[in-house]
C-alpha cells in the first residue's frame, strides 16, 4: 500500500461524512470562501493602501502603519482558516486532489504569500522602528496584490478540475 493510499484509507471515514452531508460539505466550502474573502479583501485593501503610503507624510506612514498591524490579524485569521477548511477539503477526496498540479501550485503559491507576509511584517516593524525600507514595502505590497490574485486563479483551475 502506497502512501497516498494509506493516507487516503485514514482520511475515508472523513470522506464519506462530508459527501453524504449537503450541510457540511457547504459548510466547509463556506468557510474556505470566507477566509479567502477575508484574509485577501483585507490584504489587498492593505496593500493598496501600503503603495500609496510610500508617498504620503511622515505622519500618514505612522498612521498607515499602526493601521496595517490591526489588518493583518484579520488576514492571518482569514488564512488560517483558509488553511484548516482547505485540509478538510482536501481530505474528502485525497486521492485525486494529491494528484492535481493545481492543487500543488496553489500550495506553493500559499507557501510564497506566508513567506512574503513575514518580509512584509519585518519590514512594517523596521518602518514603525525609524526604517527607511519603505521601497521594500512597496515591493512585498506588490507581491502580495500578485500572490493573492494567483492563490484566486489556482483555487478556480482546482475546482474545475476537481
């Protein structure tokens, strides 16, 4: 028995709860959608805001700094439970969703959104610090509006080929 099989033998019990219940199988779907909406509706209007701070006032970057540590705990809690919907759905069909390049990619590109959204935090606490690393800023703000739209993209070719 391979890995993904056995994997997959241990997820069945979960599997089959979540096929036979309209209600929960929405329910996961529903929660996976709203920490999406939650975390990038609240990313992107950050990083937006983020790429017209770079020219704003001293006292407009202090401003837009405090208000980006109060955003990001709404991002963070809209992925981490991206993240937990994502393994349940995930577990309902092990099989194939293991096998799906999109499945991948879209973890990948996740993987590269936590990494840049701990650049982008180091950075906001250089800048609260006296920094002057408001380009690098600018550029995880990019990188952000980038990854959040490819994370989007991956997550329809996933639920076509699903």
């Amino acid at each position: 028995m391979t890995a993904l099989q056995t994997i997959s033998q241990m997820a069945q019990p979960w599997a089959s709860l979540y096929s036979n219940s309209r209600v929960l199988s929405s329910g996961v779907m529903f929660s996976h959608l709203a920490g999406l909406v939650l975390g990038g509706g609240g990313a992107v209007a950050a990083d937006r805001a983020s790429l017209r701070a770079v020219r704003a006032s001293a006292s407009e970057q202090t401003s837009h700094l405090r208000e980006l540590a109060l955003v990001h705990r709404a991002v963070l809690w809209g992925l981490s439970l991206t993240f937990a919907s994502g393994l349940l759905l995930a577990a309902a069909d092990v099989e194939t969703y293991a096998t799906l390049p999109a499945f991948w990619v879209k973890m990948g590109l996740i993987a590269l959104l936590l990494t840049n959204g701990v650049v982008m935090q180091r950075t906001e606490r250089s800048l609260a610090a006296g920094g002057s690393s408001w380009r690098r800023l600018h550029r995880t703000a990019v990188a952000s509006l980038a990854l959040w739209f490819a994370v989007l993209l991956a997550s329809t070719f996933l639920t076509s080929a699903g």
